[in-house]
C-alpha cells in the first residue's frame, strides 16, 4: 500500500484528489494539508510514501516547501501538482529535486499512473515536458528571459506583474523592503526593462499569471 500526504488549499479539490486516489486499491491517503506548515508537520511526525504538494499554498509558495521537504527528507518522493502549465513551473520543479511534475487538467488515470511512479524511484512528466525538457537542452540559447532568473527572482517578477508593491511583497514574503527592492531591479536588468508594467505584458504574452 502506498502511503500518501496530499497538499492543497482549496478544500473541493483536495477532497477531489482524495477520491481519485481512494478508488485505488493499492493507494491510500494517510495525511492531508492546506498549508506548507501543515506539510511539515505532518510529514515529520508519521511516514509517507509519497507527498502530492500543490504550489499555491497560503502561507508560503510549493516551490519553497518543495525545497523544505528535500533538505530534510531527500528519499521522500515528491509529485507537485499545479494549475499552471509545464512550460511555466516544470523546469525550475525538477531542478528543486522534484520527482515529478503535473497539471491539474491532468485525467485521474493520470495522476495514478504518477504516484505509483515516483513511489517506485522514478520520475514523471507527461510526454510534452519530455519533448519541451528535451528542447531546452538542444536551444540554450533560444531559452526565454524569466529562465535566467533564480527561483526568488522568478516569484518577485510573477507577483510584480500581478500589481502587487514591494512593500506587499515584502510582507508576504517576510523579507526587507530593500531586499525586494533589489530583487526587483536584478529582474529588470536581467530581462531588460525598465517598468513593472513591462513585466506585466511580459507575463501575461508568456502565461506566466492570469
């Protein structure tokens, strides 16, 4: 029996997942979250097989808590699942140690299939993220602007195009005003602009925020 921790907010669709999974006989949900704090503890005080991590948690970003769980529990296999497309988060997911990447449009034959791969040691993208992966690596130098940024440079662009001020940004991230402040101008000279409304275009012309 694999055992399994699923994380994400909203409740309908973590009970959705739960029901998908509950119909499998060789799958159980032993542990469920809303928030990466809830993820951490859970996570520490009993075992899992696999950890089902969503990216947008209220109280700190997957990508964060992905990284958490690595440090502390390297062999834990972990499926992050998102509503935002592959070619948006995949890449910087699998470079976080992710065992595998999934979109939430994603059938549920899907997602089974996905578990029950990283539960076994490997890893899982869908086969257009395998081509896209595979792309990458045959165009360096074709590679779009937001793919030079670090993973702190790329959540400050996001919630700057989303209209968010640095001292908003600066509390939900619990970092310095000056600290955003200088991430913000490394995003802009780094994708060579000059303003917050050029990245908003720029993130809106790349599905990077809706």
């Amino acid at each position: 029996m694999i055992r399994i921790l699923v994380a994400d907010d909203p409740t309908v669709v973590r009970r959705g997942l739960v029901q998908i999974i509950s119909e499998t006989m060789d799958l159980k949900v032993t542990g469920e979250a809303a928030t990466a704090a809830d993820v951490l503890s859970l996570v520490r005080s009993q075992p899992f097989d696999v950890v089902v991590l969503d990216l947008n948690l209220p109280d700190q970003s997957g990508l964060d808590t992905l990284k958490q769980l690595k440090a502390e529990f390297p062999s834990l296999p972990v499926l992050v699942l998102s509503m935002y497309g592959e070619e948006q988060y995949g890449v910087r997911v699998l470079r976080a140690d992710a065992s595998g990447y999934l979109t939430k449009e994603k059938t549920a034959d899907e997602l089974v299939k996905a578990i029950r791969k990283v539960a076994g040691g490997g890893r899982y993208v869908s086969a257009a993220m395998a081509e896209s992966l595979l792309d990458l690596l045959d165009a360096d130098p074709d590679l779009p602007l937001h793919a030079t940024l670090s993973d702190r440079e790329f959540q400050v662009m996001r919630m700057l195009a989303e209209g968010k001020s640095v001292s908003e940004i600066a509390e939900m991230l619990a970092l310095s005003v000056k600290t955003v402040s200088t991430y913000r101008a490394r995003v802009l000279e780094k994708m060579n602009m000059k303003s917050n409304a050029e990245l908003a275009r720029y993130a809106l012309e790349h599905d990077l925020i809706q």
